[in-house]
C-alpha cells in the first residue's frame, strides 16, 4: 500500500496478523480478553473527558487510538474464526441477513460518509453507541464461550453486530476508522516490526570532534574510599566522568546507572549526557547544540533513565525479558518523555533494544562489582564483560 492508496480491510487484517505475537489454543482467549478490554479502555476515555470536560486535551487523538485497538482484537478474532473482515464489514452495511462473501476490495472510506464533523465533546448519541458496543462485545465473549457449538454464520452475525457499532461510534464522534486503522498499524509496527531498519545516526557526517563514539571501550568498577562505596569509570586510561554513589537513602546500585547512558549510545546513537562528558557537543550547528546537547536535553535523558529505573526495580530489572516483551505502556512512556527532541523519532523496538541491553549489563556489574562495557554502534551492541586483572 503507498501513501495515496485507500487502505481495504482485508489489507488491515493482513498487516495487523503479522504482529500478533499469539498462536495455539491461546489465540481466541487472548483475542477475546483484548477486544473486551479495550473496548472498555475506549469507555474509560469518555467518562475522563466527561469528568475533566475543559482539561482533557488528549481526548480526541485518544479515542482514535482505541478504535484502532478495538478494531485490531476485532480482526483478530475474525482470523481466529476463519472470517474475513470485509464480510463482517459489509455485513455491518447491510440491512438485510449478513452474508459470508467477503470483498478484498471494500476500503475503510467506503463504511462512513463522505464529510463529518470532528465532535470534540462526546455527544449523548456518542455515549448510547459506546455502550451499546460494549453490551455487544460482552454478549460475543459470552457466546464464544460455547464456539464449538455455533456455527460460522452465526459467528459472523455476532461479529457483525460489534463492528456496527463501532462504525457508527466513529462516524458520531466525526473520527474515521480508516484514520484509527493506519494510527494502529503505525502503532503496532513501531513496536513489533516485520523488519527491523536502523535509522541512520543523528550526527551522520559531521567532523570526529562533534560524533559520539562508534566504538567504546570502558572499564567500570567499584572501590571504597573511606569507608563509601563509589563507581569508578576508565576509558584508554583516562577518567570518564566523576566517582558515582547511588545518591539515594537506600543503597540500590544506582552508581552503575551510567551504563545506561552507553546503551543509549551504542544502541540509539543518541546520549546528550555521554556528549557533555566526552565534550561531542555539536558546536558547528548552534541551534542543535542548545536543543539537542543542552542541560536540558541532559535532564530529560537523566529523567528517562531514572523513570526506567523504577520500572525496572518492580520487573527484577527486566531480567529473562526477551525482545517484544517489555510493557507497551512503558515504552510509550519513555517516547512521551522525550517527545519534542530528536530521539523522539527512534521506534519503540529500538528503545526496547537499548533498554534490555543497558540492563543486561546493569545485572552483571551488580553481580561482579566490575566489569568492561563495549560500544559497538555499528552493530547496534552493548557488550559487557570481565574487566582484566
């Protein structure tokens, strides 16, 4: 599909299959709980704007992104029982019995009207239709309980009946699914991609002296001075910033956090804290020099890493995690806050990958008290190692 084409629903279901990470009997269940949830999650996005009517600004980008969560579980429960999602769509357009013939051709133009008006405060008809879904989506769990007792028509005419409602939802709130279809699928290929691309490096071509290192070598290690625990840093022989304490009440080995820092280098190729330490600010382009390598740059990425740090405190600092299992939420929250800076443009998969390689090393220096941390950009790594005698 290129940029000007209208997008089909069978094209929709086609992409959003390729990033359901579920398989086996599991499918149906997970399908079931997810269309359920947010379709609930959509619910949740009316009552916050009914409650906080003048201070809600995010309500009308947030419900677009619940349609196309609903929508996604929708199309995935179609897949699981062998429907087409153009059959449910007509199905939903037509007044008469559904039918089971599918159309590879119907677009997600072609379900609503031509022109409509964005409602940017739920209407009473917004509210009747969305619980209205809801009743119809906890009546499709109650009946799937019994699947293997139905039959594909009548599985078709209960899926028929959530897709209505979510059509006239949208179209009340003046929102196109279509709008909400390709939010999802950017969504879902920022986090789980059909092929991982490296985005090219934001100082790409610029003179040695203003480019964060490709490669790395560090040795990181811990000593006591007078009786303090303090983490040391050494690179080619030579200091990498100030000794480190956990700055904290309770000691939690927060000293070892500027590994975090590489990782962000080695695997983002972006550290405006590393920059400042290694003086690689970008002085040739003063604009980014002040935006991207300033104090505040360096603050929003310190905020990052403590934040990730609470989280990671709560999940055994991540450990057994594999790539396409960090929280989404999480990883959403890391993109909010970095939003407005050029780092905003690496996608969620990418930060996963820093992430888990940061931590990764983090387990092994609280283990072995020291340990040699490796750049290699070029291979988007962070390796870590023991430290030679």
């Amino acid at each position: 599909m290129t940029e000007f084409e209208a997008l089909t629903l069978d094209g929709y279901a086609a992409r959003s299959a390729l990033t359901d990470q579920r398989r086996g009997s599991s499918a149906l269940s997970f399908a079931l709980l997810g269309l359920f949830g947010e379709t609930g999650s959509l619910l949740s996005e009316l009552k916050k704007k009914q409650r906080d009517r003048t201070t809600y600004l995010g309500y009308a980008d947030a419900v677009v992104e619940e349609l196309g969560d609903v929508l996604w579980y929708l199309s995935s429960l179609c897949r699981q029982s062998r429907i087409d999602l153009s059959a449910v769509a007509r199905s939903a357009l037509s007044a008469g019995a559904p039918g089971l013939k599918p159309d590879p051709s119907l677009t997600f133009h072609a379900l609503q009207p031509a022109v409509m008006q964005l409602a940017r405060e739920p209407t009473a008809s917004f509210e009747r239709t969305l619980l209205r879904l809801a009743t119809r989506v906890g009546e499709l769990v109650q009946e799937y309980e019994t699947v293997a007792k139905r039959k594909r028509a009548a599985r078709l005419q209960s899926l028929t009946e959530v897709m209505r409602c979510l059509i006239q939802a949208a179209t009340e709130a003046g929102l196109t699914i279509e709008a909400a279809a390709v939010k999802n699928l950017h969504k879902i290929f920022d986090r789980w991609p059909s092929e991982r691309i490296y985005p090219a490096p934001f100082d790409e071509g610029l003179a040695a002296e203003e480019t964060l290192p490709r490669t790395m070598t560090i040795d990181v290690f811990e000593r006591v001075v007078d009786g303090r625990a303090f983490v040391f840093q050494r690179s080619n022989g030579v200091n990498v910033g100030d000794r480190l304490t956990d700055n904290a009440p309770v000691p939690d080995d927060y000293r070892f956090h500027d590994v975090f820092h590489y990782a962000y280098t080695a695997v983002l190729g972006w550290s405006p804290v590393l920059r400042s330490l290694l003086r690689l600010k970008r002085k040739s382009l003063p604009a980014i020099d002040e935006a991207e390598d300033g104090a505040r740059a360096m603050l929003i990425e310190e905020g990052v890493t403590t934040w990730l740090f609470g989280q990671a405190q709560q999940l055994r600092y991540f450990e057994g995690m594999r790539r396409g299992e960090l929280p989404l939420d999480m990883l959403k929250g890391v993109r909010e806050f970095v939003a407005g800076y050029e780092v905003e443009r690496c996608p969620l998969w990418l930060w996963e990958e820093a992430i888990l390689q940061g931590y990764a090393a983090f387990r092994f220096l609280c283990e072995k008290r020291q340990g040699r941390v490796t750049i290699e950009f070029k291979h988007r790594r962070l390796r870590v190692g023991e430290m030679p005698s």
